[in-house]
C-alpha cells in the first residue's frame, strides 16, 4: 500500500489589518519531496506521527512538496491559497498511479478573501484530481469545523492538548485508520455537531486549565462508547466567521455516532461557564508576578499579542511598563520587529545607538519603543526546540538581538513566531535563573515547557487585535446567540 503524504494549513485572524500572501501561507517555501523525512524523522511533528504509522505497518510513503509551518495570520489572498493547491494538485497529477491513499496534515482554519472555507477548498481541489480514493487527515485543535469539510474527507483525527503536545499521537491515530480502511478492517464514520460558543486561546489551556477536565472526560467517553476517536475542537475564535463556533466531531467503526456525538455537544455545552482564566492588566500582571515570586522567575505571557494566533507580536504595553519600572530583575522575550532586528546587525555588542521598536504593526493599541539601546548581544536565531511542543524541531526567529534599556533588557526577532521554551533566551546569552519576572508572547503553547520551569505563570491581558475576552471583539459574522456574545 502507497500513501500519499501532505501538509499545508493556516489560521486565519480575520481582525488583523491587511492580507496575507505566500510569505505566510508556505513560509519558507515548499520543502521538496525528497528532504520531507530527512527534516520531520525523530521529531514531534505532526507529519512523523503519520510516517511512523506507516512504516509500523509495512507500508509505503510517498513524499510529496510540504509546507512544514503552520502560521497565523492576516486573511490570506486568493490567488496565494490557489496557487499553493495547483501546486500540491500539479504533483498529484503527476505522480497519479503511484499512491493509493492519501494523509492530509492539515490546520483546519484557514480564512481568504472570498474563499472562506480554505480547508474545504483544499479537499475540493485534490478529490478533483483522485476522485473517491481514501483521503484522511489530521487538524489542529483550533479547527473551524464545516460540513463541508466532513463531506469531502474519510476521516479526520483532532489533536486534543492545548499546548498542542499531540501532533503526532493525532496524526498517527490517522495513519494507522487510514491503513486499516484500506485493507478492509474498518469502515470509519464521522458525526459532526456544532456548539454554539466561542472560546478564547486564552481560555482553552488544557494541561491545568479549565478545559483539562473536558478533555479527559471526552477521552474517556471515547473508551466507554467503543469509539476510534473524539474531538473537542475549539474552533479559532479570532476568525470572524459562524464556522469559528466550537465543535464535536466522533468517529465510529462501522455506524453513524449520532447519538455519542449530540452526547458530548451537551456535555461541552453544559460546561460553558466554566471555560474562563483570570486575566490582569500590564501593571497588575507584573505586581502579582511579584508576589508569586519564589525562588526561580515567574513568567508573564501577552497572550493577547501572541503571534501564534495571527496577532502582531509587537505590542510594546509590557515592555514599556518593565521599562518604566527599570527593574533589572525584568525580561522581556521576542518582539518582532524585523526592521529593528536589521539595525542591530548594523552595530556590534556593547554599541549604544537610537533604535525605534516595536508597535509598528498595530498602532491603534501600542506605539513603539523609541529611545538609546545598548546592544547586548546577536544571534542567527536558529535553534533546536526542546518543549514538548516541536520537540526536536530546528525553528528559527531570524536575525535576532538582546537590547537594554535603562536596567531593562528584551529581545528583537524577525521572524513572527511564538515562544516555546528558554531557547530564544539561551541563544542569545541569557539565563532566565537570573531573572525574577520574564515576559513572553504566547497564549498557550509555552505552558508545557515553562509549567515545570517556572515559579508561576500569570496571564496578561494587552490591548489588542484579539483580547482574551472576545466579547470585546467586533463580529460583523457571528450569528445571534453564540455564547460568549451574549
């Protein structure tokens, strides 16, 4: 048996100004089919979970041109989304006849300009290419679930941790479904119900957090009832589009779990009030970060400028309070700001010159940084993830720089990306053990590195694009009686 292996995916922040093009939608271009294993083996990543699978099975992968980031973003342009489907289509094309399935790495909420259901569309294209042949595939915890979707597809295996510490147990479920399908020993059957509320990334932490017990009692329903899987899928609430509402899908072996599926729909809805996280201000974030200070350092995350939900990642409100304080027990981690990333490369360690940082992006919630830095040291930005979130994975920030501000130092980077781990510190000389309060951009995904590091973690609440509190948001799409709107 041959299968077929692809990823491409996005996460649409409708409420980011402009669009976005290929630079994000296949950030860095397609990685060509034949370096794909040699870049995803041994690591956490999504696509490995699937390759694992297959070769546990005996099976043939057949690698084609991937894309191996997810990004968020603005909303994406059309002739970006259709020009990266004629590729992955054109391959298909090509290579038809040596492939009998296929597995989808997918996202599952993409948003451009007119196709507003970018996942549908990308099922669409390649099922016009191999018509009914299996096709599965894994989405990401954020999915904005469609019927449409579900129509188009065999099989879809949700992950279920937020951080998302499960790529490859999602993917590899997939897989080894797919496998099984194809020989004959399972007939999956998939049951959509949509539940009508939002959820905030913010809210949504399930390593401690007030959706740990949502996850688990789904994973064990899905023991109880004899299901091949089931997923929560938060849905991404920064897409301004009814489809961002939250969802339970249910697969079942051979029947239509209609009845398991409006089950955990009820169950979901029934502990909707119970999906909440306190929130701080900038100054009430840093002073409760004082407090719970032991004897290691307490992190501070912007969750609501995380880049990692298509938020700009520049606001400059932390920094500027950590800077008015001028305590040198304060850090704040990556800014991104490739502008000022570049200046840096101009000047040498121990160099003092005017720098302008930060707020470029957003300007109705955050102005720059503008004063005399000292620059503190540079780096490429490389470096080898060690969270459990793309454990193994080299990622890289760009060019990056640590600058000082009077007795206050923070970080510059030029790639838009959120933080995982004490990497993007390391990388640049910097031991957070001699810091009491580090700052961060991330809502969630840095948990599951800085939950066992970390004295504390308190979660700040900056104006911005996408607050942790949606009802602050302007939906102009939204349906009437989606909870959290109400």
């Amino acid at each position: 048996m041959r299968i077929a292996l692809l990823q491409l995916g996005y996460e649409t922040n409708t409420f980011m100004k402009g669009t976005a093009g290929d630079d994000m939608y296949m950030t860095g271009g397609f990685i060509p089919a034949e370096k794909v294993e040699s870049v995803i083996g041994g690591t956490g990543e999504v696509m490995n979970g699937a390759l694992t699978a297959i070769k546990e099975e005996g099976e043939t992968p057949v690698f084609f041109d991937m894309v191996r980031q997810y990004q968020a973003g603005a909303t994406l342009r059309d002739d970006t989304v259709i020009r990266a489907m004629d590729h992955i289509c054109g391959q298909l094309t090509e290579k038809k006849g040596t492939y009998d399935a296929i597995f989808f790495c997918m996202h599952g909420a993409g948003y451009s300009e007119t196709i507003h259901d970018v996942d549908a569309y990308q099922l669409k294209r390649i099922r016009e290419v191999v018509g009914d042949m299996k096709i599965m595939a894994s989405l990401d915890l954020h999915a904005n679930m469609t019927p449409e979707m579900v129509a188009l597809s065999d099989g879809f295996f949700g992950i279920k941790t937020n951080p998302h510490v499960d790529f490859f147990k999602a993917s590899y479920l997939g897989a080894k479904t797919l496998i099984r399908t194809m020989r004959g020993e399972c007939d999956p059957k998939m049951v959509l119900r949509k539940v009508p509320m939002l959820i905030s990334c913010a809210m949504a932490n399930t390593i401690d957090g007030p959706c740990t017990r949502i996850k688990e009692h789904f994973e064990e329903y899905v023991k109880e009832h004899d299901l091949i899987d089931a997923t929560f899928f938060h849905g991404f609430a920064a897409t301004d589009d009814p489809s961002a509402t939250a969802g339970v899908l249910a697969v079942a072996d051979g029947r239509s779990p209609e009845k398991e599926a409006d089950e955990l729909a009820q169950y979901l809805w029934d502990k909707r009030d119970e999906i909440s996280l306190p929130c701080h201000e900038v100054d009430e974030a840093i002073d409760k970060a004082f407090e719970l200070f032991k004897d290691g350092y307490v992190v501070i995350n912007d969750a609501a400028d995380n880049p990692g939900s298509g938020c700009p990642g520049d606001n400059t409100c932390l920094l500027k309070e950590m800077i008015k304080r001028n305590d040198p027990t304060m850090i704040m981690g990556p800014l991104y700001d490739p502008e000022a990333a570049a200046e840096c490369r101009r000047h040498k360690p121990g160099d003092r010159f005017m720098l302008s940082v930060g707020g470029k992006l957003d300007k109705d919630h955050s102005t720059p940084v503008y004063g005399e830095v000292e620059l503190i040291s540079l780096s490429d930005g490389t470096y080898t993830c060690v969270s459990p979130v793309h454990k193994n994975s080299v990622l890289s920030l760009g060019p990056s720089a640590l600058l000082k501000i009077g007795n206050v130092k923070f970080i510059v980077v030029s790639a838009h990306m959120q933080i995982y781990d004490d990497r993007p510190f390391e990388m640049l000389g910097v031991n957070l053990k001699d810091y009491k309060i580090v700052g961060i951009k991330s809502a969630n995904h840095f948990r599951a590195y800085f939950k066992d590091t970390a004295d504390a973690i308190v979660t700040c609440d900056t104006p911005s694009i996408y607050p942790n509190d949606v009802t602050k948001l302007n939906y102009k799409h939204m349906p009437e009686g989606v909870y959290s709107l109400t």
